[in-house]
C-alpha cells in the first residue's frame, strides 16, 4: 500500500520484524496516508463487498467527515447508517458501558463494516464494539492525536476505573491529510505529546530487560526512536500544522502504532510516563472531572519521569545500590537516563507545538502527582525505572522535586 521511499523503508524494515518475531500469518491494516483519500473507502467497500456500512462519530467529527462520507458511499450505492455517539455532561464521549452498549444498539444486523471516523476515543468504542460483534472495522483518524488507531487493545471504562481489553485492530487506516491539517491544535500537540514519551519508554523498556529480563526486540526498539526522531527533527513543521509537518506526525503515530501491533505488546510505547498519566486519569475520572487528551497527559508526565530519572542517578552513586542486578548494569542505566533529554527540553518541545507543557497548565494538583510518582507503577505488571525508584525509596517521593535529594 505504501508509495513514497519514507513509507517504502518503514514497510521494508516492518517486513523484516515480522520475520524476526516469527509471525507471517499476522494480518495487518491497509494503511493510505494521503490528500482526499475517504474519497477511495467507497472503492475499498465495494471491493470487499462490504454493503452495509456503519458510521460512528460525534456531533463534531460527524460535521467533520461524517456526512461527507454518507454521501460519498451512498453515491456508490451502499447502504450507510450515521451513528452520533452521545456525550457526557463534559461534552466528551467516553469509552464507557453506556457508549459500549448504545453503539451496539444502534449497529443493526446486517451491519458488515463498522467505521470509526473520529480520534482515539471513537476507535476504542468501535474496535470493542466490532470484535463483540463480529464485524471489522476501518480508522478514518480526524486528528493526529495518538498513536493506537492500529492497536487492537481498547482502553475502557468500566464501573468507572479503566482497563484495557484485547479486542481488534483496524482492516485499514485512511488517513486523509485534508482533514489531519483542520483539527484543533491541541489534538495534533497531544499526538505529539505521545510520541515524546517515546524518550521515557524506550529507556524504560531498556532497563526492564537489563534487570528483569522482559522480553526486548531491537528492530522494533529501531523504528520507534526512529518515529521520534523524525518528529523531533520536523518540529516546526509540525508546529506550523501544515500539509508536510501533519503528514510527518501522522505517520509516526501510525507507524509506531504498527510496531506495537507487530510485537503484540505496547513496551516500546508505553512506560513510566503512561503508568504516571494512566494514574492521573483514574484520578480524574473518580472526581468526574473533564478529561484531558491522552497525548497532552503523556507528554507533560513525560516531562517529570525524565527529571526524576536524572535526579535519581545523578544523586546516587555505585555504592548506594544494594540490588546486585542494578548494580551490574548501573553504568549502562545511567548512560541511558541521561541520554533523555533534558526535562525543560522536553518542555520547550510541548510549548513549541501548542501543548501544556505542565500539570499546571493541565491544572493538575502537586499531590495527586505525587501519589502517582509513588503509587503508579503498581497499575502494571511491568519493570520500569518508575518501578526500581519505588523499590530502592526510603520514603515517599516528593513532588515537586525540590533541590533536596531523593529518599534513597
Ligand atoms: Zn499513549
């Protein structure tokens, strides 16, 4: 599917880790990043002899591509169905029982292709809803807001705390730059925000396999910096939102995306800095607070993983560390953390493309942050620097960091 070189290497090296991983039979989307590209879904429809097509947005992407979208299949002489998911009293639609079961109300039984046609959240209530019903689905992405349209695992709320549940991925992604470059500047600062926490995650995924042995693949460890950096090195363009910095980010968000889906698991995106805004989150959604964008939550804990990382071994030295496993590779974590840049770096880059560049600005309390620096790493099984922080400390973990050390 892929045309030009950049997209022709990613599928070249994507070829070769799926080899590596052993696993040929996988089933990947189609993937179409380009200009007026829903133009094309009616081809694909009718090609797969998909007749009977469902629509799910909300009221703003239905404007958005919604309606476009109806007219341009029923031109083709499908049948089109619009589903408006209904929001909360924050104005947002959440991936919850109530949108889970209201979704399959409204899908009838000859539904034989689900769209989702809006940013992250819409995915997840359709790629659940699709897998419940047996009816695959396709990504029509409205903004580049985060890297899991391709995931198959959909975050949801249920009885009001949220877990995530293997469900299924997209058949394809249409991702129609027309549309990526007329969304709000926030989602496009949250899509960036996620990819940020690449620096954290990667790190995180490093150390898990110097000290707890957690499986790691190099390749794909590979193609995710390399999505990052390519981001970081376009970042002005992407700022800019035009044709060529939205077309940079939403390949990168696809593309890591595919990397996860490949491994079948989401390490190389997802560590200390996803466990710190998983936390935040749950905070939120027991207040019934407004949520913030995943991306924009990612990208500011990012931000804080990285400085309490590097305050953590630049206070402690070889000596101070009991644990023979750490003290091994003590060197080798070091190196690593202060490879992350620099916490106000990573600031600046956030404030550069329009996004909150702190718990401030997302107007987040210092200590529901430090309950989630000093009690995040246990919402998963899964060894991070976060992790081994917690299990040296004395005591709790401040926050924020003051020039006084770390209890260590
Ligand atoms: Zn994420």
């Amino acid at each position: 599917m892929y045309r030009d070189v950049s997209q022709l290497h990613f599928q070249d090296e994507l070829n070769k880790l799926i080899k590596e991983l052993e696993c040929n039979d996988i089933n990947l989307p189609a993937i179409y990043i380009e200009k007026e590209v829903i133009k094309r879904i009616p081809e694909f429809a009718n090609k797969h002899q998909f007749r009977h097509i469902v629509i799910v947005t909300d009221d703003n992407t239905k404007k958005v591509v919604g309606d476009e979208l109806t007219l341009f299949l029923e031109k083709e002489g499908l049948i089109t169905q619009l589903v408006i998911l209904t929001p909360t009293e924050h104005n947002q639609v959440i991936a919850n029982e109530e949108t889970l079961v209201e979704l399959m109300l409204a899908t009838s039984p000859e539904t034989t292709l689900l769209i989702a046609a809006g940013s992250g959240t819409i995915h997840d209530i359709v790629r659940f809803v699709g897998h419940k019903m047996d009816i695959p689905f396709i990504s029509v992405p409205t903004a580049a807001s985060v890297d899991g349209f391709t995931s198959k695992g959909a975050p949801l709320i249920l009885r009001g705390k949220k877990q995530t549940i293997q469900t299924a991925s997209p058949i394809a992604v249409f991702a129609d730059i027309n549309i990526l470059v007329r969304a709000p500047r926030e989602l496009t600062a949250a899509g960036f925000g996620d990819i940020l926490g690449k620096y954290t995650s990667l790190v995180d995924w490093e150390i898990s396999r110097l000290i707890a042995n957690e499986p790691y693949q190099a390749r794909a460890a590979a193609m995710t910096r390399y999505a990052l950096d390519t981001c970081i090195n376009n970042i002005e363009k992407i700022a800019q939102r035009d044709e060529e910095g939205i077309k940079i980010i939403i390949q990168a968000l696809i593309e890591s995306g595919l990397v996860m889906l490949v491994l079948d698991y989401s390490r190389p995106a997802s560590g200390g800095e996803h466990h710190l805004s998983h936390f935040l989150e749950m905070d939120m959604l027991q207040k019934n607070q407004k949520q913030h964008l995943h991306g924009a939550k990612v990208g500011v804990t990012t931000a804080i993983i990285a400085e309490l990382y590097k305050k953590f071994v630049t206070e402690s030295s070889l000596e101070d560390i009991k644990n023979g496993t750490v003290k091994k590779h003590w060197r080798t974590i070091k190196e690593l953390i202060l490879s992350i840049p620099e916490a106000e770096q990573l600031r600046s880059y956030l404030r550069k493309v329009g996004g909150p560049d702190s718990i401030q600005a997302l107007k987040i309390e210092d200590k529901v942050v430090r309950a989630s620096l000093n009690q995040a790493h246990n919402l998963r099984d899964r060894c991070t620097g976060l992790l081994l922080i917690n299990q040296i400390k004395k005591t709790e973990l401040p926050y924020p960091f003051n020039s006084s050390p770390l209890p260590m």
